[in-house]
C-alpha cells in the first residue's frame, strides 16, 4: 500500500526556511567551538550535534524543495 503526502507551497518554504536556519546555526556554532579553549569531550560532543544537525537540515531542505517543485503553482 503506498499513500502519498501532499505539501504545500507554504510548507515547503518553511521546511526551506528551517533547514537554511539549522545549517546556519550550526556551522556558525562549529566555528565557534573551533576557536574556543574547551575540552576535547565538549568539542566532540558539540561536533556530533552539529553533524547531526546539519545532516537533518539537508534532509528537511530536500523534503522542501522536492515538495517545492512538485506543488501546483
């Protein structure tokens, strides 16, 4: 059984607007971190999250533009 998922212009811009936010937020943070005198552990962990997180937002900014082009104009 496959079920489609229809989205909208609207939610698909903000999926954009999310994941462009998210990539931002944390690549800016990793160049923060970079420059700071923290921990080893501090810095890993924050590397982690910031990997996550930006492999998430790519993920939801895919799913944004896929639905972007597919909605009705």
């Amino acid at each position: 059984m496959s079920r489609t998922l229809t989205i909208t212009r609207r939610a698909a811009w903000l999926l954009i607007g999310a994941a462009a936010w998210t990539i931002y937020i944390w690549t800016t943070r990793v160049y923060t971190i970079a420059r700071q005198n923290q921990t080893t552990s501090f810095k890993v962990a924050h590397y982690v999250l910031a990997a996550v997180s930006i492999v998430l937002g790519i993920a939801i900014g895919t799913v944004g533009v896929r639905a972007l082009r597919r909605a009705p104009a």
